[in-house]
C-alpha cells in the first residue's frame, strides 16, 4: 500500500488507485472509499482555517479512524492500493495520518509514491 495525489496523474490512473477525500476530480475513474473519507464540517474547518494541523488530526482521528477496524481497512482496500487526496507530498493531509495509522496498529510500511517512481 502507498500514497499520493490527484495531481501524479500517473498514480491516480493506476487501477490501485483509491481517492479516500471527500471531494474528488471529475475525471478520476477509480474507486472511493467511503469510510476513510472526512466529513465536509472538518473539510472545511481545515480550508477556512478554523482549525490547525494538530486539531484536524486530532478531530479526524475521533470521527474517522476511531470507530474502523485498521485490519479490515487494509483488507476492504488491498495491499496494492494507492491512497489519494489533494495535498501535495509534504503537506499536511489525512491520507499521511491514515497511512500513520495502518503502519502503528499493522507494523505495515505505507510510503509516499513519489512522482516519476513506479507503484511497484
């Protein structure tokens, strides 16, 4: 499992891909998946910058990941699958907190893709 971004056109046409945002292009083909989606409220929190890096997190922890089982995440997703939101690599997002969050609870390794490498 690994992670990107809409914007690395090659990741997000891979057949692995899984947008896990709540909006996503228009142009995306790929799966999505629901419960590792953030609600619109904490959305946009974030964008409007009621809250911080350390209070989305804190908040997406207790409305998202606290009530999923990390196991049958990564069952339901696949190891192959590719991770996408929005944000570039670097800045803060929910998909790093997701693959944070499958790394300590699973042991599992779940890097940033980065532009240019292969999914492989």
């Amino acid at each position: 499992m690994k992670t990107s971004y809409f914007a690395n056109r090659t990741a997000a046409a891979d057949p692995n891909a899984v947008a896990i945002s709540r909006g996503v292009p228009r142009w995306f083909k790929g799966r999505i998946y629901d419960p590792l989606r953030p609600s619109w409220k904490l959305v946009q929190a974030a964008k409007e910058e009621a809250i911080g890096d350390e209070e989305y997190e804190r908040r997406y922890d207790a409305e998202v990941l606290a009530s999923l089982d990390p196991a049958v995440v990564r069952r339901e997703l696949g190891d192959d699958a590719i991770l996408l939101c929005w944000e570039r690599p670097g800045a803060p997002c929910h998909r790093r907190i997701v693959a944070r969050w499958l790394e300590e609870r699973l042991g599992v390794d779940v890097p940033e893709w980065e532009a240019g490498r292969s999914a492989e």
